[in-house]
C-alpha cells in the first residue's frame, strides 16, 4: 500500500475506532497518526501504527464478539489496512 491510498482511508480508519472506544491512549494516537502523515514524519507514523496495531491486537475479538458493535467489518477493514501500511513502511 502506498502513502496516497492510506491518506484516502485514513480518515475512515479514525472515525471507525473512535466510534468503539473513547480511550484517551486511542485519541492521542489516531490525533498523532493524522500529524505524522501530514507532515511526512515516518518515525512516528511507525511508533504510532505499532501503538494502534497492538491495540487492535488485544480488542479485535472483543469487537468481532460484541453484540452491540454493528460495523465489525469496518474494523476488519481499518485493522487490515493499519497492517498492510505498516508493514510496507518496513521496506
């Protein structure tokens, strides 16, 4: 995944976490992930995604689980995304 497809989902990826948790760690990262990308800082975009990443890891199925949570897919979608970029940003 390239940088301009992540900008396009990024937004997406924020609002659908914060439609789950309002945990101010969460907050703090999605905030510090948009400033990264916008400002081309790939130090911090890699300790962020790893924070948001490591998040994900422990609540994924929690939320697959949730009665209550109604767009699981979207943050299927969001967790996948995370990691594809992630992982392109170690080449």
């Amino acid at each position: 995944m390239v940088k301009k497809e992540f900008i396009v989902e990024l937004n997406g990826i924020i609002g659908t976490i914060h439609t789950y948790t309002r945990n101010p760690f969460m907050m703090g990262y999605t905030q510090e992930l948009k400033k990264a990308v916008e400002n081309n800082d790939f130090d911090t975009m890699r300790i962020v995604l790893d924070r948001v990443i490591e998040w994900y890891n422990e609540e994924i199925d929690k939320i697959k689980n949730d009665d209550y949570v109604l767009n699981k897919s979207m943050h299927e979608k969001a967790y996948g995304i995370l990691c594809e970029y992630r992982q392109a940003l170690q080449i």
